[in-house]
C-alpha cells in the first residue's frame, strides 16, 4: 500500500544525517526518531532536529510506528542495520557505500528480496541533474555505443578526521575509495547504462598515513586524533572492464603531490562523448562534416534528489531507480579493487544471483 506521509527514524546521528532529515522532510516525510549508541551524538542531534532519540534500532523500532529508516551509520555498520530493519518490515534508504564487503552487500540484497520491502542505496551522486540528464541523452542514442570512460576525483590533501573511523579499515572498509572513489564510480557508471562488471586491475597505496607528519590546511570530519588509526589506502587506480565490452577508468585520492582535481566523468561513445567537471557538461561530437563542442542547458528542476525519489518510491509514485543490485553491483568493484591490488594482478568478478 502506498505511504502517504511516510513516517522515517534515523539510525546514525553523525554529520551526514542532518542532509538526510533536511531532504526527507523536504521530500514530504515526517522524520520523528534517532538511534545512535552515543549519547552526546544523540543530545546533539535531537537538539537540532527535535526528534525523539533511542540507544538502538530496535529500541527505535519497538517504540515509534515507523515506515522506513535512513541508514546513517559507519560503513560497517549499513549491512547489519539494514537487514535488521527490511526483516522486521521496514523500507531501507541506505548511505553509500552498501558495505564493506561483497557478501554483506549480497545480504542487503536478498533481505530486501525477501521481506518484499524496498531497498534503496543512497547513491547521491546519479541523482545529480547532469547524471540524470546525460541518462536520458544516452537512452536517445546521443552517444551511440559508449565504449570508455573515466571518472577521478583526486584531492591534494585532504583525509577526512584522520586517526578516526574514517581511517579505520575496520569501521570504514577503506579510505578515498570508500569514500570519494564511489561518487564518481556509481555516476559514471550509470551513465554508461549499468553495464555488469567483470573484472578490475588495480592498485593502492598507502603513503600518507602517518598522522604525526600529515601536512595539511585543515581536516574536515574532525581534527586529527594523534594515537588514533591510519590503516586505509590514500590513492587507488583502476581499470575496470564490462561485460558489453566498455571500460573505465578510475582514479581517486585523498591525499597526493598534485594538483587538486573536482569530481569528474568523462565517457567516449561511437557518436558523441561528454564531460562533467563540477556543475558544467561539455558535448563533443560532429554535425553537417565539422567537429562540435557545446555545453548544454536545461531545466534542472524536472529531476529528483535522491530524498524526494526514495519518498515518491513509498508513496507508490515511482520505481525504485537505485536499488540493491546496483549496490551489489558496486560493491563488488569495490572488493575488487582491494583484491587485485593485493595480488598484483586483475581480477574476475562474479556477482551472486
């Protein structure tokens, strides 16, 4: 049955939960709960937000008559919260990543398969307007065949609240790749039409992970913790083949000796190519015998955030267009990126039914 006004508890009371109260009240959800085990964090939160706060999901759940939830958590964290909450009936928007391994990932999935609940992965960036935009080209034909791409998003310096969860393989999975890497991975992707992965060769490294000589300008996520952990990589290459024949590369860190670079897609097709650098889109392509570049306009207002998406899912106004194969799907480049860097060597991907 479609969810008029869907009611919505928040598990994680961490910094990115405040975009997903502001988004999902925006969206036309009433948030009404957190669950966090911190009390300060709880405190917090509930301070600004004015939401009732429990120790627990399942605090959360026996107390409040909730819809869904919005999974907040330290990567770790998302499979474990995820299931509990499609098991026991709840609908699932997840923060990226899906986990921090294939096999939890596979577990979100056919829990979501099996409680007929949806499961949708929070992969903000394809919900960007360009993402979305050059989707729609694409299906047009615009590009013909895309056959490569590549997506980067490489930061000087910049590892987030370094020596804390963000930097503990344990909590976090991984470093940039985790972090960053799956921005740019997931919306270049998609734009590629989802093809299904079949094999990565890859590298990282781990070469600025002494938090007593870090040099930095600042540290988002928090001040460096001197005694804390360090244990993720810093930068990762890959190269990352489908199964229609198309590739891509990618390229991503937090921290090297090179020039900052934003968030970027570029993909190659038979007819036309495009770049997405920031907010601009280039076109690259050929009309009446002559080479074209044009940049393209359009009403951005016509796309849905991923909050205003998940809410039109519950209320049985859309289909669910992030759904937990494509978190598989992800995750399972992810595995594969650390797996070939650790053997040295490319590696096949094989994805669960």
């Amino acid at each position: 049955m479609p969810i008029i006004t869907p009611r919505i508890g928040i598990v994680g009371a961490g910094a990115i939960a405040n975009s997903h109260v502001e988004g999902l009240r925006a969206a036309g959800c009433e948030v009404v709960a957190v669950a966090d085990p911190f009390e300060a964090a709880r405190n917090r939160f509930v301070g600004v937000h004015k939401v009732v706060a429990y120790t627990s999901l399942a605090e959360m759940r026996a107390a409040e008559k909730l819809d869904a939830i919005s999974v907040c958590t330290p990567n770790s964290l998302h499979a474990p919260v995820a299931v509990e909450a499609l098991e026991n009936g709840l609908h699932v928007l997840c923060e990226k990543p899906p986990s921090t391994s294939l096999a939890a990932a596979v577990q979100m999935r056919d829990a979501g398969r099996k409680s007929g609940k949806l499961l949708m992965m929070g992969f903000n960036q394809r919900f960007d307007a360009n993402a979305q935009e050059l989707a729609r080209l694409r299906d047009k034909g615009l590009f013909g065949q895309i056959y490569h791409a590549k997506a980067g998003w490489v930061r000087r310096r910049g590892i987030p609240g370094m020596g804390g969860w963000f930097t503990t393989k344990a909590m976090a999975g991984g470093g940039p790749v985790y972090d960053i890497g799956i921005h740019v991975l997931d919306r270049t992707w998609f734009v590629m039409g989802r093809p299904k992965p079949i094999s990565v060769s890859a590298i990282t490294y781990a070469k600025f992970g002494n938090i007593e000589k870090y040099v930095c300008e600042g540290m988002w996520a928090g001040p460096r913790k001197m005694g804390g952990t360090c244990d993720t990589e810093d930068f990762a290459a890959a190269f990352v083949r489908f199964d229609n024949g198309a590739t891509m590369q990618l390229e991503v860190s937090w921290a090297a000796n090179r020039p900052d670079e934003n968030c970027k897609t570029m993909v190659m097709g038979d007819k036309a190519g495009a770049t997405w650098d920031g907010e601009q889109v280039e076109l690259y392509g050929e009309f009446d015998n002559a080479i074209t570049t044009s940049q393209i306009q359009y009403d951005r207002s016509i796309y849905d955030d991923r909050f205003k998406h998940f809410a039109k899912c519950l209320r049985g106004e859309a289909t669910c267009s992030c759904t937990g194969d494509d978190g598989v799907a992800i995750q399972s480049i992810l595995d594969a990126i650390y797996e070939s860097s650790r053997q040295g060597r490319e590696v096949q991907i094989t994805i669960p039914a």
